[in-house]
C-alpha cells in the first residue's frame, strides 16, 4: 500500500479541487470534500495503472510532505 497527499482547494465555481503533488498532473474534482477525495483515489489508481501498463515505474514517493504549524499569534 502506498500513500499519497491530496491537497483540497475550493474551486472558483464552486466544490472542492484535487491535487495530488506526487503524481505530476494528477487533478481532479468534486462537489463536495468527499467526493473530491473519492475521485482522487480513483485518479491515483488510474494513474499507477497506466504507468503498469506502459512498463514505466510509479514516481519515488521518499519525499515524504511535512507539515509545519506556524503560531497566527507570531504573523
């Protein structure tokens, strides 16, 4: 099982955009959190598939994303 970071934006037309960093064009959407995060897992599997189908090999994930809390008191 492999992991990936889905970063949710609101879209300007409304609902909820999908990118996912580790897998370069890898977007989708949604009208809701939910379902924008259900078709990134379905974008993920089709991308990883397509890479299997074309004997490519899937991006090196030892990047992993890190998070940083930043005090709103200190801005």
């Amino acid at each position: 099982m492999q992991r990936f970071a889905v970063i949710l934006e609101p879209a300007d037309e409304g609902g909820f955009i999908a990118r996912v960093p580790a897998l370069r064009g890898c977007v989708t959407e949604g009208d809701t959190q939910e379902e924008a995060l259900a078709m990134a897992q379905d974008a993920i599997r089709g991308y990883l598939a397509s890479l299997k189908k074309h004997g490519e090999w899937p991006p090196h994930l030892a990047n992993p994303v890190t998070f940083i809390d930043v005090d709103e008191a200190t801005i």
